[in-house]
C-alpha cells in the first residue's frame, strides 16, 4: 500500500521520492509506505491552498456548511472501512474505531458545518459620537494543521473541519506513524465537491515535513496536538514570524476519587479513563488518587476489573485492549514501568510485554497498575501515554488538591464525589482546562477544549475555534 500527498485535488508521489515504512502495530510488519515529503512538497501544497483561498473564503455559509455536512455523510457510510484502516496503522481494536474515532470524525465536520452558519461578530455603537463599529471575522488564508497519532483522523479533522469552515485553506500533516485514514479522507473530499486546493495533505516526518509547514513564512497559522517538547519548538520557530498558535499537549490528568461517590459507575469509567486506546488518550487519568477510607477496597476492585480487560488482535471483537502503537513507543512505556520499581513503586498488575500467538511480533503490553507512595516519582510527574497508571491514597481536599496541581501539566482533572460543594470548589481550584465531575470524555463540541501549563496555548471546540481561524477587524463608521 503506497501512501500518496493530496495536493490540489491529485494524489501524488513525493517530489524527491523518499519514503518511510508504514508499520502494522499488531504484527510488527511493514504493510506500506508514506512519502516523507520535503519543503518543495510543502510549497506546493502551499501554492494550491494559496490559490483556492480568495474563490473559497468568499464561497457562501451554506455551500461550505453543505460541503462539510456531505463529507460527514460520507465518512459515516464508510465506518467500518476506515475503523480496519484506523485499527490497522494504530493498533486500536477496530470495535473502538468504528465506535468512537470514525463517528468523531464525521462529527467534526457536521458541527463546524453547521457552526459556521451561526458563527456571528459583534457590533458596538459608539453612543454620542454618531458612530457604529462593526466587526468582521476573516478567515486568516492559509493555515497548517499538524496531528498526533493516538486519535488519528479524530483529531486530524478537529483541525481541518473549523479551518475550511471559516474559510481558510489548509496545509495538513497526519502523524508519519498513522497516516492512512488521512489518505483516504482525500478520496472523501473529492467526492463530496470540496473545491480543489482548499485541503492539501503532505504526509511526512515531523522533522522535514512538519518543520517546513511550521517554517514556511506565509503560512499564517499553526495548530497543532501533539507532545509538549514539539509544542515549545513550534512555538520558537513560528512566534518571531507573528503565526497564530493552537497548542494543545500534553497530560498528566488526576483521577480523584471521594468515598461519597457512586462506586460502581466510578469503578467502571476509572476503568475506561484508565486503559481506553491503551491508555494513548492525553485525557486518560493516569494518575488515581483514592480517599483513604475507601483506598483498600478500590485497590482490590480495581486490579480485579482490570485484569478481566482482554488483550488481543484489535480486529477481533472480544478484544478491549489491542496493540501500542509503535515498537519506540512500546520500549519508551516499558523503560518507565522500570522507573517505576527502581523508586519504590509496587507493580500491582500488569507490567510485562505479551506475545499474542500467530502475531508475536505485535507491540502488545498488559494494562498496568502501579502503587506508589509519593506523588512526586517520575511516574507520577511525567507523561507516558500508554496503559500505565498509579494509584495512591490522601487524606482530604487540600492534601489531594496541592498534589493534583502539582506537576507541569494542566490539561484535565476528574473528580468523583456525590458533595455539589466539594465539586464545585475543587474544580475552582484545579489548574486545568477541564474537569469532569462524575463522569469522563463526555463531550460537547461547543464547549472550550485545551489546557494550561504546559499542556498548551490557546482552545479548540465550538466558536473558539472558529475565533482562532478567523482575524477580528473593526471598521469603525461615522454618520
Ligand atoms: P509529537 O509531538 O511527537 O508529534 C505530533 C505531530 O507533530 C506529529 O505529526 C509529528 O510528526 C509532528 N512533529 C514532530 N516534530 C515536529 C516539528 N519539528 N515540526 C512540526 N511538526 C512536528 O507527538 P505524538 O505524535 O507522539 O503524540 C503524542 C502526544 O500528543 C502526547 O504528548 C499527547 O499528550 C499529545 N496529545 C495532546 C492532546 C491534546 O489535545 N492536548 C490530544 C492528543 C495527544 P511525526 O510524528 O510524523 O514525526
């Protein structure tokens, strides 16, 4: 299978014909190959996206909005097509895919295809002085879009479904590990008339690729999901050049849990919140801190739970918890499961790499539960983003509320407690950019989506990102 780039509405080969090998994580086989495209790629894509931007940004609410709901339609009568392509460059079970990331998808282009019909700016009347100022909000030209691999075309779309919306067009990079569903979106949005131009796809390493995108001087802005350390590098290169950033990064999301919860369905989501995707969500709670009244019992029940979880081949059905999604991500996990029991951590489950019989050279590794007695180990500061969480108790809100603040990230925080005034106070106080109470990833596309600290710059979702894709300019008019 030959990846090809989606420039102007054609699939192409690389320019200078270098090309990297696409791996099936359940396997460990190479099954393809994705340009790794260069910066004459990334100019090309430019030209094209430069090109489609003044006819586009000036094609009306509802032939964009018309465009992106078709495109929606279409993904979703090809589910099951791009869960196997999701499933098979990613490793997720493919019952995940087709639940969850394929409909996500289809979703970003329904909401911001109906957002942009009800996107207004405001207008403020200059009273006494016989002036009305009236704001417009114009798509910024052409902008980059760069995404990670542990929700592939989920959030590769979160990106590109606002910025074509607002009428911008897009030069967009997948991650050089899961490329594929991103390939076959080109397919899509031929079908579904998007003009030529308005997205380009260059497929690539994010050292040559991704670099060219984020240093090219006329693309005007970056948005961007991925690791912290990309974030701050991106930020280096693009901010002297004035671009507009979207950083959404890292985490290292607390999970806390009060006695006065509703046990089971807190049993059943830490389940989830823990292990959904291997673990490979920035969402995922990866840091479990449990009241001490109840902290016994929660250890019990939860290693229980987990151990039922069924790791296997994600095509197969039963499967909960398929392959990691690279070979270098695997050893990167497992290097700090041995972090975590040189400082005193006590492995309660899991820990070991699995051979899966027929697919033993797969990247498979058991869901992973650590003990640790202080919430300053590396494990418990440092972002692994796999199937790995610790587990520890506290004392009270303050106890758990100083610790739940204390590390670099701020991205999300969930809170388990039946007490309206705990829940409100602790989420005042947590320094993150979003927290669920009682539940978990229960989204509303209209509602902000980002962090703070070092888990990024700046909020996705709703208008914010319609707001971020498009310049306010005043006219100010005197009569
Ligand atoms: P990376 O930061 O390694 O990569 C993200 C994307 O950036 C990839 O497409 C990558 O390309 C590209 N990239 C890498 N280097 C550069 C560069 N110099 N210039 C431009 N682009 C570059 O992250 P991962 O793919 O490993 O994703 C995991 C990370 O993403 C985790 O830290 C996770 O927390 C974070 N994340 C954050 C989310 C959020 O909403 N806050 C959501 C999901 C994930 P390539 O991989 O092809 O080399």
């Amino acid at each position: 299978m030959t990846i090809k780039n989606f420039i102007n509405g054609k699939f192409e080969n690389p320019i200078h014909k270098h090309w990297i090998d696409n791996y099936c994580p359940a396997n460990g086989e190479v099954y393809g190959k994705t340009p790794n495209s260069s910066k004459e790629d990334v100019e090309k894509a430019y030209q094209s996206a430069q090109s489609a931007f003044r006819l586009w940004s000036q094609t009306t609410l509802d032939e964009r909005s018309r465009i992106l709901i078709k495109i929606s339609e279409l993904l979703e009568a090809n589910i099951q097509r791009f869960a196997e392509a999701e499933s098979k460059d990613n490793g997720k079970p493919v019952s995940l895919a087709a639940a969850v990331d394929i409909p996500r998808a289809a979703s970003n282009f329904r909401f911001f295809g109906n957002a942009i019909t009800q996107f207004a700016s405001e207008s403020h009347e200059s009273v006494g002085q016989n002036a009305i100022n009236y704001t417009l909000r114009q798509p910024l030209g052409v902008v980059g879009c760069i995404s990670p691999w542990n929700l592939p075309l989920y959030l590769f779309t979160w990106k590109i479904a606002p910025a074509i919306a607002a009428g911008n067009c897009v030069v967009a990079k997948p991650s050089e590990v899961t490329p594929m569903t991103a390939y076959l979106l080109g397919e899509i949005c031929n079908k579904a008339g998007l003009p030529k131009g308005v997205l380009n796809i260059v497929h690539g390493m994010g050292t040559t690729t991704g670099q060219a995108i984020i240093e090219h001087p006329s693309i005007k802005a970056i948005s961007f999901t991925g690791g912290t350390a990309t974030g701050a590098h991106i930020a280096r290169i693009a901010a002297p050049m004035f671009k507009k950033l979207s950083l959404e990064l890292g985490g290292k999301n607390p999970n806390i849990i009060f006695a006065d919860c509703d046990y089971d369905e807190m049993l059943k989501t830490t389940v989830r919140s823990s292990f959904a995707n291997q673990g490979q969500i920035c969402l995922c709670g990866s840091r479990i801190f449990v009241e001490a009244s109840i902290y016994d019992k929660f250890k019990i029940d939860f290693v229980a739970k987990v151990k039922e979880l069924k790791l296997g081949h994600p095509s197969e059905a039963s499967t909960d918890i398929g392959a990691i999604v690279s070979k270098q991500h695997l050893e990167k996990v497992l290097t700090y499961i041995e972090i975590a029991k040189q400082e005193n951590g006590k492995v309660l489950c899991g820990g070991q790499k699995v051979t899966i019989e027929g697919f033993e050279n797969g990247y498979y590794l058991q869901p992973t539960i650590i003990e640790v007695d202080t919430d300053e180990c590396s494990v418990n500061q440092e972002e692994i983003f796999g199937p790995v969480v610790t587990i520890m108790p506290f004392k009270n809100e303050d106890d758990v509320l100083e610790m739940a603040n204390k590390v670099k990230y701020g991205l999300s925080a969930t809170l388990w407690t039946d007490n309206l005034k705990r829940s409100m106070t602790m989420s005042n106080e947590l320094q993150v950019g979003i927290v669920w109470v009682n539940t978990w990833m229960l989204r509303d596309l209209r509602t902000p989506f980002g962090g703070v600290k070092a888990s990024g710059v700046g909020r996705e979702g709703g208008f914010e990102a319609l707001r971020f894709f498009t310049e306010a300019k005043n006219v100010c008019i005197k009569y």
